[in-house]
C-alpha cells in the first residue's frame, strides 16, 4: 500500500519522503480566488492559511522536488460545489496548475469533473471523501464520469470498503488513518469550519437532557455519544489495527489527515504506519500486531484507544 502525506510548504518534502510517503497532496489558494472570496469561500475544504500551501512558487517548487524523485503531487479542490460565477475561475486556475505540472485533482463536484475532464485529461482525477462515495453503484457512477481513483469516506467499516472495492477492481482505492477523525459523515455535513482558533462546530462541548425525564431510549442513547465525544480528542484518529485487513481487500493507497498540522505530526504519522505496513507482512498472529497498534497508539499520542476516534472501531471490539 502506499503512503500518502499532506503538505503545506516546501521545507516538507524532504523529511516527509525519508519518513515513508510516497504521495503527497494538498491545496493552495491564487490570488484571484483570495481577492474575490478570501478563505472563508473555500476552494479546497480549508479555511485557514496554514493549511495551504503559500504561493504558486512554493507548489512549484514542492512539485519539482516530487518529481525529481519519482513522486506525485495531487491537488485538492474538494469544496462539495462551485457555483456558475466561480467555475471560470476554478477552470483558469487548473490551467495553471497543468502548466506546473501537478498529477492529480481531488474533487467532488460532478459539475467541475465534467468540465476538467474535457479541457485536462492529463489529470489523474480522484473523487474526494466529500463525494460521499458509500457503495458500489455510488463509485461506479463517478468512474462513469471519469474518475480513476476514490478516496473512500471514513466512517466505512473494513467490510464496507471491500465490497466496494472488490466490486470495481478497475479503479484504485485509498483509506484514511491517523488523526483528524471527525464525529460527523464528511460528505452530508454543513458545518463552517472557519474559527480563527481552529476549534470546529463539531469540538464545542455541549450537553443534552430530556425536556422531561427519563427521555427515550434513543434521545437517552444520543445523550451517551454525546458525553463520549465531549470528552474524546478527534486528533488522537488512528487506524493502524486495520492495516493487515486494508492490505487484504486491495486497498491502493493509505491517505494521512493533517493539512495544516506541524511538519512534525505529519512525519511521526507517516513513519508510524510505514513501521506497520512493514510490521503486517512479517507478524501473522493479528492479536500480537493490534496489541502492538494500541501501544504504538497510546505512546504516540499520550492515551489508549477511544472507539470514537477510532478509523476503525471494529477492531477494538476484538480482544
């Protein structure tokens, strides 16, 4: 499986390709779409200059770099939609990005496939997590559209993921792990993530109580998930467990969340499932390797394992 990093400036490329990656991707903001809409229209799902990539300069000089070494770089530009005046500036702005010499678009907007397909088929053209992509049918009709590649949304369980995936053996899959795990579906929220403290809707701890006590089963049930995610750190995501299973069922590529997260968790993220990658092909008793997941867990983010943050929770299930 290969590893796929995000970046957010040039100084990362080195140190990410020694820890492991073999992709890298991310998102930078012209400053056309700056002028118009700033950050808070977002072009890329980001609202925060940290996590873009400075300047066309800088992801030309990432992009070169990448090659140099027999690497890719893919862009994102996976709002859910553009609108009719935003297109021709979206369209303008991946001229560009042709002309640097990027390989992949991530995307969710069918609109916007359509459009760069025609103009761009040089694109290897992915279908974002945002695309919302949870059975076959869903993938086969973006495969349709020109899709090559699905980034497969995360809150799919391992049995999910490989009926999909064995059902379009033609096209390549990539799975999620390592923090940034979120309480909500990716592709049906609507939340803005746009705090200046980068403290999203879905971290303010809240409370829920019945209008009148006890309250049902189920409100008393929303309540306990509640409580759980109020006192759960989604940064803490992990996943490892799940490799030897993602590496069974043909997944491609592991993709890393952390656009916007220090050069350092990037690389502790990458050399941590680039250790068990390699771990999964020697060690056949699944009991010793999840063992061995849970501690590297715990040791890297200072807690134990937590079902809600948990990229696949199944195997916590599994004693």
């Amino acid at each position: 499986m290969r590893i796929i990093s995000p970046i957010d400036n040039a100084a990362e490329v080195v140190p990410l390709l020694a820890a492991g990656a073999d992709e890298l991707y991310g998102g930078y903001v012209p400053s056309a779409w700056q002028e118009r809409y700033r950050l808070l229209a977002s072009l890329n799902q980001r609202t925060f200059a940290g996590a873009q990539i400075e300047s066309e300069a800088e992801l030309a000089e990432i992009i070169a770099a990448l090659h140099e070494q027999g690497k890719t770089f893919s862009l994102t530009l996976n709002a859910p939609f553009y609108d009719d005046r935003q297109l021709p500036l979206v369209l303008d702005y991946v001229g560009r990005m042709a002309e640097l010499g990027v390989d992949g678009i991530i995307l969710a907007d069918l609109v916007l496939l359509a459009q760069l397909r025609q103009r761009f088929p040089v694109f290897e053209y992915h279908a974002s997590t945002l695309a919302h992509l949870t059975n076959a049918a869903a993938v086969r009709f973006y495969v349709q559209q020109g899709i090559q590649r699905a980034v497969l949304p995360r809150h799919l369980t391992v049995a999910e993921l490989e009926a999909i995936a064995t059902g379009l053996p033609e096209i390549r899959f990539d799975a999620f792990m390592l923090v940034g795990k979120c309480a909500n579906t990716e592709g049906l929220c609507s939340f803005h993530h746009s705090s200046p403290d980068e403290i999203w809707p879905c971290e303010i701890p809240y409370s829920i109580a019945p209008c009148h006590p006890p309250g049902s089963a189920n409100l008393n049930q929303a309540m306990e998930r509640q409580a759980l995610w109020s006192r759960s750190n989604r940064r803490h995501g992990c996943g490892l467990c799940a490799l030897p299973a993602l590496s069974r069922i043909g997944i491609h590529g592991v993709k890393l969340v952390g656009r916007g997260a220090a050069t350092r968790v990037k690389i502790r993220n990458v050399k941590l499932v680039k250790e068990f990658i390699a771990l999964s092909a020697k060690e056949t008793d699944p009991k010793v390797f999840q063992r061995r997941a849970r501690d590297a867990h715990s040791a890297s983010f200072g807690s134990p394992c937590c079902r809600n943050v948990c990229y696949y929770p199944e195997f916590l299930e599994e004693k």
